[in-house]
C-alpha cells in the first residue's frame, strides 16, 4: 500500500515535470515569436521609406529584443545546474 508521503511525492513529481514542460513550451514559443519578428523587422527595412515603415520596424525591433532576452534567461536558468562549477585554487597560506 502506498503511503501518505508516497503520495505526495508522487504529485510533487508530477508537478515538478508539468513546471518543467511549461518552461520548455514558453522557450520556444519566444524563439518562434522572435524568428517571426526578425523576418518582420527585415522586410520592414527593405520597404519605402514612410511612418508606417517605421513604426513596423521599431515594433518588430522592440519584439526581437524582448523574445532573444526573455528566451535568454530562460536558457540561462535552466542549463544553469548542467553547467560545470568553476574550479577554485587553493592558496595555501604558510
């Protein structure tokens, strides 16, 4: 028979991985929103020179540089654990 503890680790587990499902959806989901407004801002910079073109680009630059810096840290803090620590030196006093 499963226990209370047995059960509550259980559903931490499966909340621990539905977290961890989420932050990977979000991940790419911000790629795909800032490949999409990279593909913008581009075609942007080769239209006419107007107000409208240049409205579309600062949007689609502003959108860009959110989604590479959202999708950054996202990245940063989920590899961070993967990482290797740094080596420290041992001084040796005498």
């Amino acid at each position: 028979m499963a226990t209370k503890q047995q059960h509550s680790d259980a559903a931490a587990v499966t909340a621990q991985r539905q977290a961890i499902a989420r932050v990977r959806r979000n991940f790419w989901l911000l790629v795909a929103a800032t490949i999409l407004a990279v593909g913008v801002l581009s075609q942007a910079l080769r239209g006419p020179n107007n107000p409208a073109t240049a409205a579309i680009v600062a949007l689609s630059g502003l959108a860009a540089i959110a989604g590479i810096t959202l999708a950054g840290r996202i990245l940063t803090v989920t590899t961070a654990g993967r990482r290797r620590p740094a080596r420290r030196r041992l001084i040796r006093r005498r």
